[in-house]
DNA sequence: TTAGGGTTAG
C-alpha cells in the first residue's frame, strides 16, 4: 500500500481506493478517507461514488451509506451501488426503501439499477413490489435488457410464479447461461425436477453455455429425482468439459450421490476437497442422516474444529441422531446448543427433539416438551408425535394428539391415516371406521403419491393404481406373484392403511395398487438377480408397502433401496434400516 | 465507477 503524504492528487487516491477495493481492505481505506478529510480535499462525485463503492465491496455498508448521505450531488451508480450493497447483505428493506427515495427525488433507474433492485424482491412482500418495479421497468423498456430480465425471471421463479418466469425468458431476445440457469433452477427450486431436467436438455441441445453454476443447479433437480445415472452422466460431462470445481459444484455432487444412495462416493467427494464451506459439511452429515448413519454423522460433526455450524447443521445432526435412534446424543447436542449461544434453535430443532424422545418411547416426555417449547407448535411437530405414539402404541396420547391436528389442519389425510393405524394396531376396529367416518365429512385432500425408478437412462413414474402404464398388466402380475409368495411367508395386508369404505377385497386391491409396489415389481423385472432395485418415493411410504418390501427383501433375497420424503430405507432380509421408525 | 443465475434444511 502505498504511503499517504500531505498532498494526494486526484489520481493518488482513485488508485489507492482501488487497491483497497482489490483487497477488501477496509481500515486503509478508512485512512484513506481520513486523510481527504484531514487535508481538506474536496473529491468530485465520481472520488466520492468510489470511495462508495469501496466501502460497499469492504463490506462495510454504515461507511457507505455515510459517503451516500453527505454527498451533494449523487450519481446514478452511486445510488445503485448503495442498493447494490444492501441487496447482498440480504437488508432488501433497505435496499427497496433506498430505491423508493431516489424515485422521489426525480432520480431515473437505469439497467443496473433495476437488475439490482429486483433481487431485493424477495420474501413476504417481495412479489408486491416487484411486479411494480417490473411495470416501471416495462415503461422504461429495460424489461427485456437481458441482466433486468434475468433479475426479473428469477424474482418471478422464486416466488412461485414459474409460469410468469418461463414467460419473460421465451421474451427475451438473447440469452446466456445467466437467464438459463435461472430458469433451470427456479424449477428445481420448486421441486419441479423433471420439468428443470428437460428444460437443461433442450436447453443445452440448443448449445446454451454451462458453467459451474448451471451444474450445480442441474444436480439440484438430480438429487430431487434420485437419478443416479444421469447424475454420474453429468458429473462425467462436468469432468470432460473442464468446468472448475468450485465448492459450490463439489457441495451439490456430494448432495446428488447421497440422495441417489451412494453415499459412499459422496464421502469421497467430500475427503478430495481442498476447501470446505459449512455446506459442503452439511450437505455430508444430511447424506449420511439419510441413510440412517447416526454414528458417521456425530463423528463427522464432533470433527468440524475449524468450520463454525449453523441452523442447518444441527437439523441435520439432531435428524441424524433421531433417525438412528441416538437418543442421547442427541439431546447432549441440543442442550450444548442452548448452553453455547452461538446458534439459537429455532422451533425445528425443538420438532427435532420430539422426534428423538418419540422414537425412543418417551411420549410422554416429548408430549411435555411441547407443552413447554417457546414456540406454538406445528403440525408437523405433532405429526411427530403421533408417528411416535403409532409406533409405542400410545393410544391415549394419540388421540389427543390427533385433535391438536385436527385443529391446526383438517384436510391432511395423514394424521388419519396414522390414527387409523393407531387403532387397528389396538384392535379398536369401531374406531377405525369412526375415523373413515370423520375422514369423508372433512374435505380431506392427499398429495398424489409416486413412485419412480431410475432405470436405462429413464426415470420411470409409477401412480397409485396406475392404468396407463404401457407394460401395466405385465406389472400387475408380478405384484401379484409377489404378493402370493409372501403371504406364505407371513405377509398379511395392513387394511387400515386404507380408509376408503370399501369392502376387504377391494381395499387389498388398493394397497396392491400402491406406487412403491408396482415400482418394485417393475425393479423385480428389469434388473439382475444381485442388483440393489433403488425407488424413490414423493411422499412418506406407507406402512403396508414398507412391510411389503421387507417380505420381498426375505423371500427374493433382493436388496432394495427406498428412498421416501424423509430417509432411505434400507432393505435387506427381512429388515429395513430405520428400525420401522420413520 | 454501478447489474442478473448457485450448493445444505424445510
């Protein structure tokens, strides 16, 4: 750095506010700005808009805003580098409400301006203004200037409006691999991962330009589907092409090979990297929480010395913990949370708590942790607690827990289902059919279950019942043959896993028709005797299916893999890796 | 001088 003497000219500062710039150095660029003050310089606009900027990219925005608020004339971009600064320390009021000042004044955006703006658009009001911002820009014709519309596409994508997205990117009159990566990953954002797959294929058949990010986003929609092979695929293109293996790509290959159940090569990724961000950490101790690996991810969290853990890492370790029934450790980590500060929980880690006392047959435990969170509870808390009362058979709390649900939301068919199992389990058949009775006079709605299996280069998508199927009857037989060699072996039905008011025969009928069967018949048919036939499910998989597949692990000998919403089940022999707790 | 897309959880 060069020394600062009495006298600086003009370009003596620019050029050492550019140094400071390239190193981040805040404190000598705060001397620099001292000394201008100390020899009574007056720097023109374009000294004081960098001198800005500077603060903006030392991270300090109180310094900026500061420069911003004594300057007599501000330009253009020094108003936009303000909002640009507010908008990556993710302070969108600020920025919107900065914004909003320079229209006031009479100040014109320009395309930076709104390609900066738009990405504070973000959140509970976010949209609102938005779609005012995107007229204003639309008045100004910078709606299709290719930086304001990728800003634009992607505040839509983000806010649920892929169609609004995918609109103003077919309007745009070029694109590049900004505009096409955020519109691949506004779909896998939203979990529409088949949708974000053959957008990246036409895409890319048409010769869009992929970087590291446009992969990264591609592996998101991978992992949502479980495809293994079209993840080796690219991860083999990303190999070829040379594309740099950032942290961000090497995060999101260690999150595709556990989510499409190689966890083991994940574990590889993860050990060759020279340089971890807590995600990479994250994202390994969620692949391992997922395939019921509760020993790996407490020594993998109790060695992170050097990385400090957020929010996201105690969910996975308290997951972690609950899914492989480390009750103890478990709780030592969450009181260790409480005591340390440095990450406070927040009403997840508190729904991971109920999980693990529930799983270990505390109900009555985890039913008084609730009782005294700090926070109201969720449905999903108390859908916890049911799962856990199913599985202790604990009726009393059940019901209890059951009305708090039916409370909070009436037209998830799942806590029904449960109640029903709870029920059945209890021989309380009367109350199963209250519970069908309750079940048709709310309006009670269910995500469409699915079922998929990657096979030959093909994702193959199985509904409950599914008639459309071109091989359907070859897979209904094989159900079948299944379901008659297993019931020699002691399989018997779980009729209270359907609550429609059928007759027995017609509710076997249903529970053969389930998704997750009919994809394992199909895994049964199509690959070889030794292979592990790996299905994955959009929702929770269902008790009866669950059973299903452990017979068939028993009676075929096969392995299979079931990944559901939550974890990987594991099945082999007779038995499935989450203790059938899940 | 100022600008857009990204990875983990839910």
């Amino acid at each position: 750095m060069a020394v600062l003497g009495p006298e600086v000219c003009f370009h003596g500062y620019d050029s050492l506010i550019t140094q400071c710039m390239g190193l981040g150095a805040l404190r000598e660029g705060q001397r620099v700005h001292a000394h201008m003050i100390k020899t009574h310089y007056h720097p023109n606009v374009y000294l004081e808009t960098r001198l800005l900027i500077m603060y903006v990219k030392c991270g300090s925005l109180r310094d900026a805003r500061m420069v911003l608020d004594v300057m007599p004339r501000r330009s253009i971009v020094s108003w936009t580098a303000m909002i640009s600064g507010y908008s990556q320390s993710g302070l969108h009021f600020e920025g919107l409400d900065l914004f909003l000042q320079m229209l006031k004044i009479g100040m014109k955006p320009n395309e930076y301006t709104f390609a900066t703006v738009l990405t504070s658009c973000t959140g509970p009001f976010g949209l609102e203004n938005g779609i005012q911002i995107h007229s204003l820009a639309l008045k100004s014709n910078f709606d299709t200037h290719i930086f304001v519309g990728s800003s634009l596409l992607d505040m839509y994508a983000k806010s649920g409006k892929i169609h609004e997205a995918h609109r103003i990117f077919d309007m745009l009159p070029e694109r590049d691999v900004v505009s096409g990566t955020a519109i691949i990953s506004g779909y896998a954002q939203l979990g529409l991962d088949e949708e974000a797959l053959d957008l990246f294929r036409k895409l890319f058949n048409d010769g869009m330009e992929c970087n590291y990010v446009t992969f990264a986003s591609l592996l998101t929609a991978l992992s949502g589907l479980a495809a293994l092979n079209y993840g080796r695929q690219v991860h083999g293109l990303v190999v070829r092409r040379e594309v740099p293996f950032y942290v961000v790509l090497q995060n999101s290959l260690i999150d595709m090979y556990s989510k499409c159940g190689n966890v083991a090569y994940s574990r590889r990724i993860f050990d060759s990297m020279p340089e971890r961000t807590t995600i990479s950490w994250n994202a390994m101790l969620v692949g391992y929480g997922k395939h019921g690996l509760g020993h790996e991810v407490v020594k993998l969290f109790k060695s992170m010395n050097m990385v400090k853990p957020d929010g996201v890492t105690y969910m996975a370790v308290l997951t972690g913990c609950s899914h492989s029934g480390l009750v103890d450790e478990g709780l030592d980590i969450f009181e260790s949370m409480l005591d340390e500060k440095s990450v406070k929980p927040d009403i997840e880690h508190y729904g991971c708590v109920v999980d693990l006392l529930g799983r270990a047959g505390r109900i009555e435990k985890a039913f008084n942790f609730i009782l005294d969170m700090p926070f109201e509870p969720t449905p999903a808390i108390w859908g916890s607690l049911l799962s856990a009362c199913r599985l202790h058979a604990n009726v009393h709390i059940g019901e209890f827990v059951f009305q708090r649900l039916l409370d909070l939301e009436p037209e998830n068919a799942g806590s029904y289902v449960i109640l029903s199992n709870i029920y059945a389990n209890a021989g309380r058949w009367e109350d199963v059919l209250k519970v069908r009775q309750l079940m048709k006079e709310k309006t009670v709605t269910k995500e469409p279950g699915r079922s998929w299996i990657d096979l030959d280069k093909t994702v193959h998508t199985f509904h409950s019942g599914d008639r459309t199927h071109p091989q359907k009857e070859e897979i209904n037989a094989k159900v079948m043959e299944l379901f008659v060699k297993i019931k020699e072996a002691g399989y018997v039905p779980d009729l209270s896993c359907v609550l429609h008011d059928v007759d027995d025969e017609q509710k076997e009928r249903i529970l053969l028709g389930h998704s997750e069967k009919l994809a394992i018949a199909f895994g049964m048919m199509h690959t070889s005797y030794n292979g592990t036939i790996r299905i994955v499910k959009n929702l929770r998989i269902c008790v009866d299916c669950h059973n299903f597949a452990k017979f068939v692990s028993k009676v075929c000998g096969r392995e299979l893999s079931l990944r559901d919403k939550n974890r990987f089940h594991l099945v082999v022999g007779g038995s499935c890796s989450c203790g059938d707790y899940w």
